[in-house]
C-alpha cells in the first residue's frame, strides 16, 4: 500500500475511494446517534482529550482515510524525521525539534549532547536572570526581559509565556516583533534600561525588522546607561544558528546562545529560543514542557493508526480540505490565555503546507493547507460566529477548552464551557425554520479538545499535536513543510523599495512609494 514510487497522491486508490465517498450526503446527526462512536472518536494522551465525533465521517472515510496515511507513507517519514533524514530537502536539513524533546536513540550520541548542552546553557543563563545573579552594568538585578525578534523567534515563546502566565513567577517579559517605531518606543517609556535585558532573537541573524528593533534598543540603553556598545554588555544577550553574524555585531560568545539549523523557526519554541519561557517559568516549567511535548511524540509513534490523534486530526482536515471542498479552518480556544496560540497555529501551519511544489519538484495538482484562523471563544462568538452558523460555506472548528481552570472562578468557567460546548452542539444540530433567517443548517463538524487543565506539560502536548497534525497533512500533500521559499520575493522587494529607488517598479507601486515618502 505504501507509495514507495511517490506517486501523486491524488492517483492512489485511497485517494479515488475518497473521491467516491465524498458524494454521498453525511449527516453527523445521524451519525452521532451510533452506539459507541463516542468512545470510539474520543482520542488523547494523559492530558489532553480530544472528541472527534462531531466530525462527517463514517468508518468507511475513516478507513479510507487510514489508507491514505499509508499511501502517504506518515509513518516512514516520521522515522525518517526521529532518524536525522534531511526531510528538509530543498534546504538539505534535517527536521530535529521533537529530538529537543526527547533525542531518539537513533540519533548520533554527539548530536544527542550537542542538543543537551545547547538546552543546558539556555538553561543557566535563564536561571541567572531570575536569581538575580545575572546583574544589569550598575550591578541591580533584571527585572524586565525584551525579546526581539519576529516569526518562529516571537510567536512561540510569546503565546506560551501568556498561556502559563499561572507559572510566571520571574522577570516580566515583553516581546517586540513587528518594525512599526511606535510598540518598541511606547514599551521602553515604561522600563528602566538598569534592570532590563534585550534578546535578540533570530536563526538567520539577518531579519531587518528585528535588526532594526534591536539597533533601536541599543541606542537607548547607550542613552539611558551612558555605555558605549551596549551589545557587548550584559544587557544583551543573542539567541541565533548564525554566531559569526551575531559576533559581528557586537555581541560576546559567553552572552550567546545558539540552536542547530535543523530547527525550523516556527518549530524552535523547543530550543534556546524558548529562552523568555525558561525566564519567566524557570527551567522546570520549561522541561515540563518539554517532557508534554515528548508525550505526544510517544503517542504520535506509537498509538494504532485508528486511535492515533494527530494523524487523525490531519487526515480528517485532508478530508474536509480536498474533498468536501472546505478551504479554510477556525481554531477557538475556550481560554483568553491561549489567545496568542492562534497566531502561532497561523505560522506553524500555514508556513508549513501553504505550498504548491511537491517533494519532487512538481506543482501540486490538489489543494493544499487550508486558511487557518479564529480567536477566541466567547469573543468569537459575538464576531464572526454568524457566519460559522448560517454562512454559506461550512469551515470546520476546533474548540479547545480547560477542564478546569485554577485563575478563573467555578461562575465564570461554568458559563465559558457552556458556551463552549453549545457552540459544537448548535453547529451540528442546527435548527430548521421556515423563516430563512431563522434556518440553522446544522451538520457543520467540530473537534473539541479538552485540557485538564493549562500548565506548561498540557501545553507541550497541545502545541506538539498540532505540529504533528501539520506533519501528517504536509505528508499527504506531498509538500515540504519545513522550507519557506513563499516569503522571500517580498523581502526582496521591501529591500529594493528601499534601496533601488522608483526605477523599474510598476506604476501603482511608484505611486504608493511617493505617497508614504518612500522616494521622490
Ligand atoms: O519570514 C519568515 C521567517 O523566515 C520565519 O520562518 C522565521 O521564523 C522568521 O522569518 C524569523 O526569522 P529569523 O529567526 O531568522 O529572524
């Protein structure tokens, strides 16, 4: 069955079953009503639960859908992943962020120490700025970290430090990302450059926004702190893949922390990029969630195909993506702390699959990764929930809720998840009127996925799932999901706009370039 030959995938049989059984009409309250499909569609690990069976699919798309993984060869390239394979094969890398986790066996032993030492170093150094024993150049203790950086080096370490905020018990950390002058003047106005770190955040070391945010920074500890070159003082401290560009601009190797290349930006909350998480958590809120993520790599390798959470998840979003036609997907977290996990979701998955070369160099001849977006319930629901409910095109929904929730209080958490769970149970249910405006179609499919509560193991495993869930669909699709190439053109450009002048660029954008006083 497997698909040694790499034949597109939408010419294997699985995928022409697929094709077949998507014609007949589903309907999810009738299916809902099968003995045992709860229990059956009710997947997870020690700290997550996930309920699938709100989803249009019968043992027949299922079936044909666990095909499709084999087809797709998802268990050949997961090994290929934990082996060190250079899966990354237009960029020649290895794919190592779950190795940060837990190193398989089967890597080399020098890698498996490399990896350790990397987090070890992470590790002390975090622990020095919260034991105060990292001190500032008047000798005071830190008490405000600035992360700058953009991407994979903001949005993981950003969302999980608002997601733990019951386990920060360090320094504050505060995270600048986009280039606008106006967040990183407004942020310093409130900090005393005496306590306050900066990380530089950047795998390349060469991403202008955080170059440029950066180089704002150090003018103004030089301002506030009468230091020259600030960079190579201890108020800044690197976190790269590329240490000869962040020694050339100034900052000492004992201030310098680094990650191997095979961990991609959107996957290196795992790795010293983490840094502010180790910060704000401490090293054991960080291992902790590491070891979550490391549980769900365990059951990612290990659980049957059919009970098997992450491969479920991404075949069924393969399911809805190219044969029921629903081109995009909302994520809904039950929980304002994991509002930030939908813009790192947009990241990892959309950077991941939003491609439309195959492995082989071809351009794909089926759709590839979806729209992903939401924000958070209930504020979702008095925005765009309408359209989920009566919209004309069905998008399928993961809800994610706390089974209970230690900062809230049992009023407010009753009433979250009985929203929560309403809004599931009136996208399948639906009800019929008369009255056009009235008329919920109902049979519009959603996952709700329960924590037992949000600490930084339960988050390791969320975050680690979906990731995997990325991988599985990134399979199938026959994509690389750990390359980039879709971002490149516009930095050019951006790089040209600023440089070049208004020559040779069309007229709409020689226009917008003398109105923002770009050029002329
Ligand atoms: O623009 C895309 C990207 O390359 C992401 O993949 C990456 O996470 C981000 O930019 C930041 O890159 P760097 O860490 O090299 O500054």
């Amino acid at each position: 069955m497997m698909n040694p030959m790499n034949v597109p995938i939408s010419r294997t049989p699985a995928w022409q079953t697929l094709t077949d059984l998507a014609k007949r009409p589903l309907d999810i309250r009738t299916l809902i009503e099968e003995t045992g499909r709860v229990e059956q569609l009710t997947l997870g690990t020690s700290l997550i639960s996930a309920d699938l069976s709100k989803q249009r699919l019968d043992t027949r798309v299922l079936d044909a859908l666990l095909d499709l993984a084999q087809e797709a060869d998802v268990s050949g390239r997961a090994l290929k992943m934990a082996e060190g394979t250079a899966i990354n094969e237009t960029e020649h890398r290895a794919v190592l962020h779950t190795a940060l986790r837990q190193p398989s066996d089967r890597l080399p032993a020098g890698l498996r120490d490399h990896l350790t030492s990397e987090r070890n170093a992470m590790l002390r150094i975090a622990t020095a700025i919260r034991d105060g024993s990292w001190q500032g150049s008047t000798g005071r203790a830190i008490t405000d970290v600035v992360n700058i950086g953009i991407g994979g080096s903001d949005l993981g370490p950003k969302m999980a430090c608002a997601a733990l905020r019951e386990f920060c018990d360090g320094p504050r950390c505060h995270f600048i990302s986009n280039v606008d002058g106006a967040e990183i003047n407004t942020l310093l106005t409130g900090l005393d450059a005496a306590t306050t770190v900066m990380i530089i955040s950047s795998k390349t070391f060469t991403t202008v926004e955080t170059l440029t945010n950066a180089r704002t920074m150090l003018d103004w500890f030089e301002q506030n702190l009468v230091i020259a070159k600030p960079q190579g003082s201890p108020h800044c401290i690197g976190v790269t893949n590329d240490v000869e560009k962040a020694k050339a601009f100034g900052i000492p190797e004992s201030q310098l922390l680094t990650f191997i290349d095979a961990i991609g930006g959107r996957y290196s909350v795992w790795s010293s990029i983490g840094l502010p998480v180790a910060i704000a958590t401490g090293a054991g809120g960080f291992e902790a969630m590491l070891a979550g993520g490391a549980e769900m790599d365990a059951h990612f390798q290990t659980a049957e195909p059919a009970a098997n959470l992450p491969l479920l998840m991404g075949l069924i979003g393969v399911w809805y993506n190219n044969f029921l036609g629903m081109r995009s997907h909302a994520v809904i977290p039950y929980c304002q702390r994991l509002s930030l996990f939908v813009d790192h979701l947009q990241q990892l998955d959309m950077e991941s699959n939003g491609k439309s070369a195959t492995l082989s160099g071809d351009f794909v001849e089926w759709d590839t990764g979806p729209v992903v977006w939401g924000q958070t319930g209930t504020n979702g629901q008095h925005a765009f929930f309408q359209l989920l409910h009566q919209g004309t095109q069905v998008v399928p929904v993961d809800f994610i809720g706390l089974a209970s929730d230690p900062l809230s209080s049992p009023r407010h958490h009753r009433i979250l998840m009985a929203n929560m769970i309403a809004q599931s149970e009136a996208l399948m249910l639906g009800r019929s009127s008369e009255d056009p405006h009235r008329h919920y179609p109902g049979n519009r499919p959603s996952t709700t996925i329960l924590l037992d509560a949000l600490t930084p193991a339960s988050l390791g495993q969320l975050l680690a799932l979906y990731e995997h869930k990325v991988f599985v669909q990134g399979c199938v699709w026959q994509v690389n999901s750990f390359d980039q190439w879709g971002v490149e053109l516009g930095k050019q450009l951006a790089t040209s706009l600023l440089e070049d002048g208004q020559a040779g660029h069309d007229p709409s954008t020689t226009a917008l370039m003398k109105k923002t006083g770009l050029h002329g």
